[in-house]
C-alpha cells in the first residue's frame, strides 16, 4: 500500500450519502467498514434515514437479569441484525460504572458492580461476534456523566481505576475477545482519553495484551501526533487528525510508519478473524416476530419487582371486574432511551393491548394518561385494580434528575389516596426517588422495556412469569445519598470532577458510611420464597482460590427463579482497606416449589485481589475473609470465613 492508500484507511468519511463508513479500496482487496450504533439493538447507522430493527430492553435491564444466557442472546441478536442491515461494526456494548444515577447514559450500561459489569459484557460480546459482526466496547474510559464531557478532567487514583473502572474492559478484551474498543469523550487525570497513552498504550495493549483495534468517539479526537503515539487506530467519523495532518507527520518522521501500520494490522486482522474480509452481502430480512420472542422474554426476565404489601400481584383476572390503566406510560409504549441508542423498533405493543389480552379482552379498562388527576381519581375510585404507569426519558448529552417529575408523583399520591388497591409500574432508564413509597401496594419496576412492552409487563403483573430480576445499582432513599451531595464528586466545576470516594461506588458507599438505601443493590423480590442454608466455604485446589457451597430451596407455593449472590469483605490491607462488601459470584436458578439446590461457586485468585499502589499490580491478600452469601449485598443470611496465607 501507499501511504496514501494507508491515511485514506485510517478515518471515516461524510458526505450527502455517505456516513458511519470507512470506505474500502477493490483494487487492494479491501471491504469497506460500516458502522452503526448499537447498545440497545441496531440504532443509527449511515446517512440518511435509521433502520427500523428490534427494540431491545435497555441494558441496564438486561443486566436486572443477572442471567449470562440471556446476555449473549441479546448480544446475538444485535449482531445478526446488524449484518442484516448492512453493517459490519456494531458500537456496543456500553460498559461505563454507573457511578452517579443521575448519568444520561445509566440507561445504556450495565450498573455499578465491576463484577457484575464484566459478566454480562464477556457474554454480550461473545454473542455479537458469534454473528460475525464486530463489537465496539465503550466507552473508554470512564464516561460516567454526559455533564461537559467533551471537556471534564476526571482525577481518580491508580487503584479505583483498576477496582472499579477497568475491570469490565479488562475482562471485555481477556476473556470476552472483543474486536474493538471505542476511546472516550473526557479526560482522565489530565490526558484526553484518544490520547492518553498510559491508559491505551499502556494497560490496553501492553499490559492486557490488546490485539484489537481502538476507534474514537465521534469527535473525541483532539490530536494527530500524540493520539497516534498513544495508540489510537482509526479516526470517526472523518479524518480532521487522521487525514492530511497524519500524512504530514508521517513524512516528517514525527509518527514512523510502523505505526501506521500497526493500526492498519490490528483492524484488518480482526475483520479477517470474523470472517468480514469481504464485501457485504445485500441486506436480508429480519426474523420480525423471532427476534421480538426473544425481546420479551428479555424483558421479563428483567423487571425487578420492589414492593409487593399483602401478596396483590400476581393479579388474578378472574377476580377484576375493571382496572384503571392511568399514567404518561399507560397511554404509551416505552421502547428505549434517546441519543445514539435509539431503535426505531419494527413494531411494539402497548401497555394497555398487553393488559387486554392478559385479561382475554373481557374487562373493562379505562385508561387515562393521567393529565386531569380528577378524572384519574373517579377512575380509579370506580375500579378494583389501579395500575399507575410512570417513569423518565434518559437519552445521551445530558444527565437527569433522579425525581420523578412532580406530576407524576403527584399522580401517585392521588391515586393511591382513591384505591387501596395501587400498583406502580416503573418504566424508568435508572434508579429513581419514591416519595410515595408507603402509600402504594406494589411497585414494579420495568425499565425500558423495548418493543414488547405491552406484553411484557402483562407477563409478570398477571403471573405468566414469576419476576426474578434484581436490581444492578442502588436506589437511593434521598438525593443527598448520591454523590450529587459533594459537587466537587458530581458533576464538577466545569473543568474537573474528584473521584474522591475512590472504592466507594454504589453499594460499597453506602455499605461504608452505614447509609441505608431505599433498595439495595442486588434486591429483588418473587412471587414465591427462598431460603439458604448449609454454608460450606473450602480452599480451592490453586493458591488463593476457593469454593463457595450452599443449599438453595424454594420454600413458597410456585417455581421461580432467584440470583444466589456472594460477597467477601477483605482483611485489613497497609496499602488501604477495600469495601466493607463486594461482589464476587452469582448465579441464577429456577427452583420448583419445595424444591432444593446445591449451589457450587468457585473463585479465583482475582476474588481475592486488590490493586496494589506500590507494585502497580494485583496482589492476594492475606487473612481472614468473610464470605457472605444470600439474594442482595444487604440480605445475606449465610456467613463463613475463610483464612488464607
């Protein structure tokens, strides 16, 4: 190749109907890249307008399944419809730490546990690229808030870098294998991160041994030399760094052309390993009722149900002579956040058709949107079941209040007040305040639901499925309990935001400081009980690793499933103690009524790990640790103790 063959494959191209591509060269033999969003199904892609493709459920819901299965099923399906489409690079998964509830993109990620993270990214990468397509792991690194951050200077220590914001990547690239990896927006202490050479040099290809390829953010280019030496590979969407300006420092030696081609390798060679070295075949149809299969039985795997006073749902329809269906969400169907991972969905049904059918179209549903709270209440008042549906509308560029807007709460508080018999559906894109927690029977939360919605929701309010879900970050009680309350923390001056609570993010904060949230990480509850017994924690059969058993039984009156959850909590460490609690296994299982389970769970010397500041590595540390096992970090009735030299 010439060099100029080499820049003209190093930035993407825009024009009135060329968008999202890299384009290819037949004289070389070289297919061109096509790019298209993807986090929550296949979003906006190319110039022109957006493919209609399947409306997932948010992936924040996605990892309310804790299921592994279903995460590379998600992945998959994206995958195959992105190649359907017309594209061979689908930009997802997004794994940033929801570090701040308030975070605009909370929506698209997978929470606050890096453990939790890193599970759900490995098998939703797996499933991507067992399509044939591309996955783009974002946002490196630590995109954690939408406020300025195209400009913010995030300063965060050496060791919650490595604790709680790399762990995902890492595991992304050392066991999920992903292709490529998409630099972020803002700085990181002090570097902007498609130039931050300690973080994409230094840990990304020489300490985990990155093969792949790292592409930019739209825009988040600031440089053509140091972003080069960092070790960036390809410009998006055009070539204003990667174009003239990287020719010319080419030619005047500031970047060697083994560089160039390092870049060019490390993309080709993985378009090859996934069978892209080729020109896209004309788009196919998708699977439209398949796919949308999947997308709900995603989805009710996933809805968390919160509260549930005196056992009112399941509702049994044999009993309703007619329900109130009331809220700004009742009277329309919720099929994702907005910005970047907006899917146009090839249909999508609406909460009051779900509950219709649920009912076999024989009760009579007035739905309101909840507008005129006195008709809502009359409604109400003349109903055996209120379903009130709310929620928010998160979407990329900007954070959120974590309140309801106070129509909403207002509504609640109304129509709680008019029928003892309230149930609050949430459909909301991350953690929100419940100011009328008390006052409500039952409160289920739904996320986005995607396209499905309708008869999802119906799915789990009426029993067809036993809700199973747990929640994947912390619901706060008051505003004051998230880092909003240290503005320096969140969102920062403009120009810099403190990490300062350096390990004590979610759960580990408020396990710390003995704050008591209005729902725990992990919680979830079902429509049946279970209880844990006969803990037995033994060492493994390698230094440093260990096996976690228990008895897991369905101690209610229908099959369900429960995520099985295990935390440790450090001995004393020089360097600095770790959280009281972190999570360091899980697993899901489905159990008959009366049933009973051994659950085994291994861990490995990582578990037991920390990042060590004074040998820039993990180090095992010695003494006794607490295992604690049982269905939330702040429910869990077994506890053992393991001693390690």
């Amino acid at each position: 190749m010439t060099l100029d063959e080499k820049i003209g494959q190093l930035h993407g191209i825009r024009t009135a109907d060329t968008y999202r591509v890299v384009p290819g060269d037949s004289h070389l033999g070289i297919p061109a890249l096509y790019v298209t969003n993807g986090p929550a199904g296949v979003g906006p892609g190319g110039a022109g307008s957006q493919k209609r493709a399947t409306a997932l459920p948010a992936p924040l819901a996605l990892a309310a399944s804790w299921d592994l299965s279903l995460a590379f099923d998600y992945g998959k399906l994206a995958g195959e419809e992105a190649y359907s489409l017309g594209y061979n690079l689908l930009e997802a998964p997004d794994i940033n730490i929801a570090r701040v509830p308030q975070g605009g993109r909370v929506f698209e990620s997978f929470g606050e546990d890096p453990y939790l993270v890193s599970r759900i990214a490995v098998a939703n990468i797996q499933g991507i690229q067992s399509a044939g397509t591309i996955a783009n792991v974002k946002h490196y690194l630590a995109n954690n808030q939408e406020t300025n951050r195209g400009t913010i200077n995030e300063l965060i220590d050496e060791r919650a870098l490595h604790e709680i914001y790399l762990p995902g990547f890492e595991a992304s690239v050392k066991e999920g294998g992903v292709a490529s990896v998409m630099c972020a927006y803002p700085r990181v202490n002090g570097d902007y991160n498609c130039e931050n050479r300690p973080m994409l040099d230094g840990v990304l290809k020489q300490l985990w041994g990155f093969d792949g390829f790292v592409t930019s953010d739209f825009g988040a280019v600031h440089s053509t030399v140091p972003s080069a030496l960092a070790g960036l590979d390809l410009e998006l969407p055009t070539g204003i760094y990667f174009g003239d300006a990287l020719k010319k420092a080419v030619l005047n030696g500031q970047v060697p052309v083994s560089r160039i081609d390092d870049m060019l390798q490390r993309r080709f060679s993985k378009m090859m390993e996934l069978g892209l070295w080729h020109p896209l075949t004309t788009p196919t149809s998708i699977p439209i009722l398949e796919h949308g299969e999947i997308a709900r039985r995603i989805a009710v795997e996933s809805m968390v149900l919160l509260k549930n006073e005196g056992g009112i749902l399941p509702l049994d329809r044999t009993k309703i002579k007619r329900v109130a269906l009331i809220g700004p969400y009742a009277v329309r169907q919720m099929t994702g956040g907005g910005g970047s991972s907006h899917v146009i969905p090839l249909y999508s049904i609406s909460p009051v058709d779900g509950i219709d059918e649920a009912l076999l179209q024989q009760t009579p549903i007035a739905l309101l949107d909840g507008n005129d709270i006195e008709t809502a209440v009359t409604a109400a008042k003349k109903a055996d079941i209120a379903i009130v549906m709310v929620g928010d509308d998160e979407g990329e560029d900007h954070d959120h209040a974590i309140s309801l807007p106070a129509s909403q709460d207002n509504l609640i508080h109304a129509i709680s007040r008019a029928n003892p018999n309230t149930i609050v559906v949430l459909k909301s894109g991350s953690a929100v305040l419940m100011p009328w927690i008390d006052e409500v029977q039952a409160v289920l939360e739904a996320w986005y639901p995607g396209e499905e919605d309708g008869n999802a929701v119906a799915d789990v309010l009426f029993g067809k499925t036993n809700p199973s879900g747990k929640l994947p970050l912390t619901f706060p009680a008051t505003l004051d309990q998230t880092l909003a309350r240290y503005p320096d923390r969140y969102p920062g001056d403009g120009r810099t935001v403190h990490y300062s609570e350096g390990l004590a993010v979610g759960y580990r904060g408020y396990e710390n400081h003995e704050t008591k949230p209005l729902f725990p990480f992990g919680f979830g509850l079902s429509y049946t009980t279970f209880a844990y017994s006969g803990l037995t924690v033994r060492t493994g059969q390698q230094d440093h690793t260990a096996v976690v058993r228990f008895t897991l039984t369905n101690t209610g009156s229908c099959a369900g499933a429960e995520v099985t959850q295990v935390y440790l909590q450090f001995p004393v460490i020089e360097e600095g103690n770790e959280p009281q609690r972190q999570l360091k296994a899980f697993r899901k299982a489905t159990l008959a009524p009366g049933e009973s389970r051994v659950i085994e769970l291994p861990l490995d010397k990582r578990a037991f790990s920390y990042w060590s500041t004074a040998s820039h590595d993990w180090k095992a540390a010695a003494g006794t640790f607490s295992v604690l096992v049982g269905g939330s970090s702040a429910d869990t009735p077994l506890t053992g103790a393991l001693d390690l030299k």
